[in-house]
C-alpha cells in the first residue's frame, strides 16, 4: 500500500505501458480487446484516486514561486551528467488534463471495439500513446516533458498510417512532419536553457521548478533578453503547431478525416491540449519578459485562427472535416486567452481545453456513429435523421449545443470567460498588457472581432444540425440501426460531463486551475 501511495503518479503513467505489453501476449482478438480496456478502466481509476488525494487548498502552480506547492512529488535521477531527473508532480493546471486523459482514452477503447485490422498491434499503440499523454502532463523536468512529447507522436502516427482512411498514409507524413517542426524548436530551447541555466546557476539543469524561477527566469531576461526572446518564439512555435493556430494549422483537417473515429476523439480532445499546456507551463514561465513583449502577435493569430477556423467549418460538405475546422476555431480562444493575461481569460482558456476536450470527443464520436452505418460524411447527402434514429439525435444535439456555447452547457463557460477576459485587458485589467505599456484602446478591435466567432460558430453548427437532422425522413436512411448499448456507452457519458461542467465549472475546472492563475500572476509581474 506504501508503495502505491509514494509512486502513485509513476503507476499512473507506466500503467498503460504495461498493458500494451499483456496485449502483445494476447492470443485472440477478444482477449486484446478486454485487456486493453481493463487497463484503460484501471488507469481512469488510478486517476481518480489521485483526484481523491488532491488538496486543491495547498495548491500554488507546481512551485512558480517559493510557497508553490507541487503535491504527490516523485524525483530520481536519471542522466547524472546532465542533470536530467526522473522529476513528476501534479498541480492544479495539470489534474484537469490528467482526468480528461484517462476519462477520454477509456471510452476511445470502447469505441475501438470493431476494429479487426491487427487489433493487437492497434491496442498495443494506443495503451503506449496513453503513457505519452499521462508523460507530458505529469512531467517538471524539461528533458523529461520533451521524451514523452515524442512518445506520444509516433503512436498516433502509426495509428493514422495504418488504420486511417484512403489518403491515410499523406495525412500521417504531413502529422508527423508538422509536429517534428514543432519538436526540433522545442529541442532547441532545451538545449539553450541548459546551457544559459548553467552561466546564470553554475551548472545546467532541467528542472522546471527552477528555470520558472525568478533567479533564473529573470536574469534571462536581464542578460540574455534577445536569447529569451528567440526561446520563447521557438517555444509558441512548437506549442502552437500543437494547438493548433493558424497558419500552421492545416495537418489537423487531414489527420481528423483520415484517422480511426477513437484516434480522432483522442487528437482533438487531448493531444490539441498539450499545445496550450505547453503555453502555460513552460513558455509564459521561462521567459515572461518575452511574453510581454509578444503579447499583440499572439492575441492576433488567436483572433485569426477563431474567425479562420469558424468560417472555413462554414464552407465544409464533409461532416468530419467540419468538426476539425470547428476545433481550430475553439482553440483560437486558448491562444486569445494566453495572450490576453486576465484572471478571467486565463481561467476560461483553461476551462475552454477541458470543454472542447469532452464536446469534440462526442462530435467526432457522432461522425464516426453515422459514417458507420451511412458509409459517406456528406452533410448535403443527410437530412431526417431525427425521425430515423431519434435516441442518436437527442444526445448528438447535447454536444452540438455545447459547442455553440449554449449558456448551462460547458462551452459556454471557456468562451465567455476568454472574451470576458479580452474585454478586461482593454481596461488594463491584463498584467502583459500594463508591463509592456501598450494602448488599451487597440484590444477593443480583438475582443470585438473575437466575438464574431460566437455568431460564427452557432450559425455553422445550427446550420448542420438542420441539415443531418431534421426535414423529411429520406428513404435511404429509413433502416439505419439505432445506436447500440456500446455507442450509447461512450456517448452518455461525454454528454453528461457537457452538462455538469456547464453547470459547476468550479468544482470540476476552476477550484483547481485558479491556483495557477494566481501564481502566473505573480510570476509575470
């Protein structure tokens, strides 16, 4: 039981891993199947524990500052001559992103059910990138964070490359070749840290605890202010392929039409949130000077990629590819919410990733229901489906709702409190926007314009729920089966969390992400 309790977040991590490994001495496809959701099951639960055991009172943002507190600590060293630590802990920034993992990657396994093309192999992988996931979250060691954020790339590579659609070979090179941009910026930044860490501290260190630091962080800034500057475009550069922002947005459309449905809930609703957990955990804390200084380029590529993402769902006929294009939209207010620096747009960027990570799962699950049974993605091609399958259309329209923000749905909560926060730093409420001295009076444009995506966004999304669902029942579609009790089983569940975070965002989100808020504060200013 103690060594349980003391390496909780290890077993949490290296769970998975163990089940890919049972899976691969798995004899039948039945066998595989069960093992990989035990394990799925089992590491949700280890998740909940953790939950359990989190004090979100004594939470301060894993130790930005001297009083931060990083709880369920576990540190061995690993690479001695470098410095590199076996170096994990979990925060208030963190916990939400680690539920949302386990909760999202089991019903993904569920969801994986029918796949018969080398299951074992397929389940192998997915229990391995689970590991990459949980790795990237739980990481304080930056050479460690950087090792699980390339485990979890080549998983989904194969996963799209062998499993996925028709061009499912393009989309898996132009996945990987985007993130390796992303992860060669990022490799560039661990290595300078280490060594500018090492002038500033007398040896190197990826310690994340201590680069945040104030000793190190600002003299940096003080020293080596055009370097820090040059890391922290390197950083957003990696993190935002990961989002993903525009213009470096496009691997995502072709990656979602052509990956497996459960590698598509997977890739919207947790890889996309490494990309903004990436922003607040090492890029606005390593180099915050850099961050003031940059703070209009990011707002706009936020603004951009909102209004981009909205209008380019708008002009889709493949339901599949409208949803991936409505994803660049929602995590255009992320970006926003980053740049923007208020305690509401922080928060509510927070909260968006939590909420988009739950609605895209459910809408990429709903694609996946109909693509089934229809063999086709065209919306003009749908209609009726209301009358055709009645149960399958009252739950699709519960995520349908929450992605247009509908207010006591989740989505509503992350997009007022992004924009109410882009409205609050036109006050100089924003601490970016006060230390770098700019004029309030220019973010009125991009708050304003930012909010045009709302309108976007409920008129795409109102638009194709009259067109699959509703007018005449086509004869075509009039024998299409019901949802079943294993699609109902990954579909209830997501719909329910919509509700519940639409109705207590404090309890499941901001109770825990406010404690990082308050620190990034005082870290920047």
């Amino acid at each position: 039981m103690d060594l349980f309790r003391d390496h909780i977040l290890t077993i949490l991590i290296f769970l998975p891993t163990v089940g890919a490994v049972c899976v691969l001495f798995a004899r039948k496809n039945d066998s595989v199947r069960w093992t990989a959701l035990g394990f799925a099951a089992a590491t949700f639960l280890v998740s909940l524990v953790v939950l359990a055991r989190f004090d979100a009172s004594k939470d301060g943002a894993y130790g930005y500052e001297r009083n931060g507190v990083v709880q369920m600590v576990e540190r061995a060293p690993w690479i001695k001559v470098f410095n590199v630590d076996y170096f994990v802990g979990i925060d208030g920034l963190s916990l939400p992103l680690v539920l949302l993992s386990t909760f999202v990657c089991l019903l993904a396994c569920i969801a994986s059910w029918n796949i018969q093309k080398m299951a074992k192999g397929y389940m192998a992988l997915f229990l391995l990138l689970e590991t990459g996931i949980l790795g990237v979250f739980l990481s304080l060691d930056l050479f460690l964070f950087y090792v699980f954020f390339e485990v979890s790339l080549l998983p989904m590579y194969f996963l799209i490359g062998i499993w996925g659609g028709p061009r499912k070979e393009y989309a898996a090179i132009k996945f990987f070749l985007y993130t390796l941009v992303g992860s060669i910026c990022l490799l560039i930044v661990l290595i300078g840290m280490f060594i500018y860490s090492k002038r500033i501290l007398g040896e190197g260190t990826f310690d994340l605890l201590k680069l945040s630091s104030p000793q190190v962080a600002g003299e940096m800034a003080r020293q080596f202010m055009g370097v820090a500057q040059v890391f922290f475009i390197l950083s957003m550069v990696a993190f935002l392929i990961k989002v993903p922002a525009v213009p470096v947005h496009t691997w995502l459309p072709d990656a979602h039409v052509e990956a497996p449905t459960p590698m598509s809930m997977i890739l919207a609703a947790i890889l996309l949130k490494m990309g903004g957990y990436g922003i607040f955990r090492i890029a606005y804390p390593l180099f915050p000077q850099a961050a003031q200084h940059f703070w209009m380029l990011f707002a706009i590529i936020g603004v951009v990629s909102i209004i981009y993402g909205a209008l380019a769902a708008m002009a889709q006929t493949d339901f599949k590819r409208l949803v991936a294009y409505s994803s660049v939209s929602h995590m255009g207010l992320v970006t926003l919410g980053a740049a923007m620096m208020t305690n509401a747009a922080i928060n509510g960027a927070i909260f968006m990733m939590i909420a988009h990570g739950i609605t895209s799962a459910a809408l990429f699950f709903i694609v996946g229901v109909i693509y089934e049974r229809a063999h086709h993605r065209e919306i003009g091609r749908f209609g009726g489906l209301a009358t055709t399958m009645p149960v399958y259309t009252g739950w699709s329209n519960v995520a349908f709702f929450a992605n247009l923000g509908l207010p006591g749905l989740c989505g509503f909560i992350g997009e007022v409190l992004v924009l109410l926060g882009a409205f609050q730093a036109a006050r100089s409420d924003s601490i970016l926007v006060r230390l770098a001295g700019a004029s309030t009076a220019s973010i009125y444009p991009i708050a304003i314009v930012a909010c045009l995506g709302v309108v976007l966004t409920a008129g795409y999304m109102l638009w194709t729920i009259q067109r699959v669902f509703f007018g005449p029942e086509k004869p075509e579609y009039r024998d299409l089966p019901e949802i079943d009790r294993r699609e109902m089983t990954v579909l209830v569940p997501l719909s329910v969390m919509t509700i519940l975070l639409g109705i207590l965002p404090w309890t499941f989100v901001l109770n825990f992400a406010d404690g990082t808020v308050k620190v990034l504060y005082r870290l920047i200013g």
